[in-house]
C-alpha cells in the first residue's frame, strides 16, 4: 500500500459545490434522516429539493442521526483500498452538535492497521467544506501529512459562518440550539442572527426583520475580515435560492471578489435551522 499518499475525506453536511471541488476527489461519508420507519442516507437516497418540499408540509419534523462507528470502519477500508494507501485524514461537522466525530474516533481505534486523523471542524456546511477544500489541495499538492493537518487548522482557524434563520422553532425542537437558547423568549418577533463559535450554535444579534438580519450579517463579515481580503467565500441557502442568489451578489460587490460558491444546505443541517435559513461561510486571506 501507497503510504505517502493522503486521502482526505468529510461527510455528507460539507455538501461542497461541485464547482469548488476542481476536479479534487474528495471520498464523503453520509449522515442519516430518520423520519418514522424511514431511513434516508443524507445526500444520496434524498436530495434538498425533495427533502424541503417535503418538510414543509410534514406534521412530524425527522430527527437525524451520525454513522456509526461500524460504518466508518468500512468507510475507510473503502477509501484505504481504492485509493491504494494507508493515510486517511477526517474532517468532519463540529463535535458540538453532532456524535460524527466520536463515532470516526471509535472507528479509529478499531483500525490500527490505517493511519488516520479525525479533526473537529468547529464548523459546518461550507465553513466545514473550506478547511476539507484546502487540506485536500495541500495533500494533492504532495503536502506531507503534518502539513495537511496544519493546513486544515489553520484555515480552520480563520474559517467563520454566519446564519440568519426565520425561526428558532427548529433548533430547539431538535436539540442544537446551544446558547440561542436565551433567544426563545422573544423568538417570535425576531429573525436572529447566529453563528458556530468553538463549535456550537450562539447568537449574534436580534433583528426584527430578515432584510436587517441580513444587512447585519454582511457587516459582521466586514468586521471579521478587518483589512484583511476574503480568500474564500460560499453563500448557503435552506430553499430560498431567489434570497441566496441576492445575497452573493451583494458580498460581490462589498467585498470584491469575483468567485462566490452558491450551495445548497444538506437535509441534516437543513433541518435543524429550517427553511428561509440564509448565511455567509467565508475565510480570511492569511
């Protein structure tokens, strides 16, 4: 087995464009819905459209669920053999709102034979796909395997997403509301402004309408960046592409940059921030 080659894997709530992947081969491990007696893998047996049309007219919301430690193991037996080597690193949904980390570490222990590294993203969506994105490059580029995870960290390190949602309703019924939660009391008048920070759900700010929501959220972007350019940014939308698409032309033109990645949100991250869910996933030049 080929162990100077490193193959860099992720799961299925990344849902990287296929236009930023530039012909990377980027192997992706899907998390579960579960809605009553069905089983959906995210990502490949339903896909956003279906998944949202459906959901809005559901009287039961599904709950969502990490692969198991035992899926893993073939995972990334899979990748190992079909990609002739030894060296797997992980990247994957924030550990602080998802079991996916604990279950890639007990899959790990159980393989001693491959050398792989699990890293926590803190992140998700896009902000989770960038750090995949550049640690993927670098180990295409022949990068060393310190230097595709020092890579990784370091883009994680400066990697931020921001969302504006038009409820906390889903949230809270599904448990992934972290510190948002102090936002309940006044959620029915609010379109409130999140972020992930050290990995969790927190709040932003409390606007009243999505139009400010949104206006707030480009000027915390602006403030992130400080004098610093973008490297990279994606523009998320959860069944809104109309508001999706006006939102990157604006950050076009605020922040001059040419390249803005238009995603759709994976089912399993969908869910829990809900439809109307708009956000900004983005890097800063180093």
């Amino acid at each position: 087995m080929n162990t100077g080659k490193i193959a860099v894997v992720t799961d299925s709530t990344a849902y990287i464009p296929q236009e930023a992947l530039g012909g990377l081969s980027i192997p992706v491990i899907p998390l579960w819905l579960l809605w009553g007696d069905e089983h959906f893998r995210d990502g490949v047996d339903i896909d956003p459209p279906a998944f949202y049309h459906r959901l809005r007219e559901a009287e039961i919301l599904p709950t969502t669920s990490q692969p198991s430690a035992g899926e893993f193991m073939d995972f990334f037996r899979r990748v190992a053999a079909e990609n002739n080597t030894d060296t797997i690193v992980g990247i994957y949904i924030s550990g602080g709102i998802s079991g996916t980390i604990a279950s890639a570490e007990a899959a790990k222990a159980q393989l001693p034979e491959l050398n792989i590294t699990v890293i926590d993203s803190l992140g998700a969506s896009m902000s989770l796909g960038f750090i995949v994105l550049a640690a993927a490059r670098a180990a295409a580029a022949g990068k060393s395997l310190g230097e595709v995870i020092a890579v990784a960290e370091d883009v994680r390190d400066r990697a931020h997403i921001l969302f504006a949602v038009d409820t906390l309703e889903y949230l809270h019924r599904l448990g992934r509301i972290g510190g948002a939660q102090r936002l309940l009391g006044t959620a029915l008048n609010i379109k409130p402004l999140l972020h992930l920070e050290d990995g969790r759900v927190e709040p932003l700010a409390q606007p009243r309408t999505k139009r400010k929501a949104v206006a707030r959220m480009l000027k915390v972007v602006e403030e992130r960046l400080g004098e610093k350019r973008m490297a990279e940014v994606a523009v998320l939308d959860v069944d809104s592409p109309e508001e999706g698409d006006a939102i990157a032309e604006q950050v076009k033109e605020r922040f001059d940059i040419s390249t803005v990645y238009r995603t759709k949100v994976s089912p399993v991250i969908g869910i829990h921030v809900g439809p109307g869910t708009v956000g900004v996933a983005f890097y800063a030049s180093d």
